[in-house]
C-alpha cells in the first residue's frame, strides 16, 4: 500500500520521468487504483468530497483543501476558547491551568505558539 500511494503522489506531482517508463494505459490503471486505494481508507464524511474524481493529482488537491480549511476554523475555535476560558468559582485552580496548557498545547501543535 504504501508503494501504491507514492507512486500515486509522484502522479500528483506530474513525475514526468515515470511516464517514460510506462505506457499511457499503465499510468491510467496505476492512477486509477490509487485513487481506489485512498478512497477505501477515508472516512465516509470525507469520502463524498472526492468520491467523483478522477485523477490522483485532483484527489489530492482536495484533500489538502479540505485539511487546510479545517485546520484554520480549528485554530480559530481554539484561540476562542482560549480567550473566553475564565476561573469558575469554586473550581480547582490546578484544572484551570490544565485547560489553559490544553488549549496552548493544541495550539502549538498547530504551530500557533
């Protein structure tokens, strides 16, 4: 599998060189079963943004699209959160802490920090 999808993100990129190598109808069967191939292991919410292309390269731009996307509203959400976080009487000051650094975690995990 993981032979399949880097020959499926040379196509992605127009690797040139592995068109010398093989015959138009090859590359079509090879980017075809690589497009099957990522498709069975996405999940069926994300499955129906691609489920019609048909090409590796498109596939993947829209892949990246739709990652992208959701990680800037999840940024967004965080630092929300994170702004709107106040001390609740009476609650621990130690989990107050714990989901301020929650939050500062996430966020430098998405390079935010």
């Amino acid at each position: 599998m993981e032979d399949l999808l880097q020959r499926s993100l040379r196509t992605y990129r127009g690797d040139a060189a592995n068109l010398e190598f093989m015959s138009a109808e090859d590359w079509k069967k090879l980017d075809r079963k690589a497009i099957d191939t990522i498709q069975l292991w996405l999940d069926d919410t994300v499955f129906h943004h691609v489920s019609n292309e048909t090409s590796s390269k498109f596939l993947w731009k829209k892949l990246e699209d739709l990652h992208e996307r959701k990680i800037t509203s999840n940024k967004a959400f965080l630092i929300q959160n994170l702004v709107k976080l106040k001390f609740k009487e009476g609650e621990s000051i130690v989990e107050h802490l714990n989901q301020i650094q929650s939050i500062v975690n996430q966020l430098a995990i998405m390079k935010m920090v």
